[in-house]
C-alpha cells in the first residue's frame, strides 16, 4: 500500500548510505525542497535510489571527484513529483538504450552486477503508479527521470482561516 513519504529525508538516507560509491569519483548535489512528499513505500523508493545512484557513481571513473557530479533534482509539476538523477559519467550507449530495463541486461564487468538493478527499479516504480526514463544520455553522461503521484495530491491539506485573517495550513 502507497503511504505519504517525505521525499528529502529518504533522499538524506540514501545519500548517506551510498557516501562511500562516491567518495574518490563525483561530488553529490542535491536539490529537492522541503516538505514535498510523494505517495510511495520508503523502503521501496530507498531501494530504488540506491540502485540509480549507484549506477551513477559506477558511470564514472574513480579519481577525479571535483571534476564530476552526480545531481539529485526533485521537481513539483501539477499533481506528480519528479525526480532525476544526473550523473557525468560516460553516459550509456546508443545502441544498447532500449535494453537497459531488461532483466539480466548488464554492461558491468563479471562479478560487479547481475544486470537486475533498473529492471528492479522499473517494476518498484510501476507498482507505485509511477514511470522511469532515460531522459537523455551522452558521451557526458546520462539523465534519469522518475515520475510519481505527489502525496499532496492524494491527501490535500485543507486551508482554514488564521486568526488574523491571513490564509493559514492545518498541520
């Protein structure tokens, strides 16, 4: 079942938890306001994010943490929430795209991946109502974007009157 999540304390947990893929490769942005809430399940969308930043981080060559970013944006666009991951690495051949959801489908070396992460993703983020796309990927890297029911449009807060007469939010 889909509950309210607080998207930039989950975004918090993961970019902890996933500190050390990042340590000697790129510099981790994040920009997600607070207090926007998708409806999700915050383990799910924990596994999800750790899978995308990981791959994020595996895209780029260890040794030149200043020169790359991997960039979290949370964006509000009418009743969804988007979220992208952006990373600067090699980004993801043309011809192999269309096979990046497939299970067992892997670029990485024996031993480093199975090739079930973005199909994984894929399937979480569809039983949540939501989508995922390769929004763009190039020889500077590679753009995921994912699309789900904003919270607030499932449970919206209604407005009351404040005692000054200035429109208020019930909390």
């Amino acid at each position: 079942k889909a509950v309210p999540v607080a998207l930039r304390s989950t975004i918090d947990r993961v970019t902890k938890m996933t500190a050390n893929e990042f340590r000697h490769r790129a510099k981790l942005r994040v920009e997600c306001p607070e207090g926007v809430r998708i409806m999700g399940n915050e383990g799910r969308i924990l596994q999800v994010l750790i899978n995308l930043l990981t791959n994020a981080a595996h895209a780029i060559e260890p040794g030149s943490q200043e020169a790359n970013t991997v960039k979290i944006s949370v964006y509000e666009r009418d009743s969804r929430v988007e979220l992208e991951v952006a990373d600067s690495g090699g980004g993801i051949d043309p011809e192999i795209a269309d096979r990046i959801f497939e299970p067992f489908f892997t670029t990485k070396s024996v031993g480093f991946g199975m090739g079930m992460g973005l199909s994984i993703t894929r399937n979480i983020i569809h039983a949540l109502g939501g989508t995922i796309e390769l929004k763009y990927s190039s020889p500077e890297g590679s753009s995921f974007v994912i699309s789900l029911d904003s919270a607030e449009a499932e449970n919206p807060v209604p407005e009351v009157e404040a005692g000054d007469g200035a429109p208020g939010v019930v909390v």
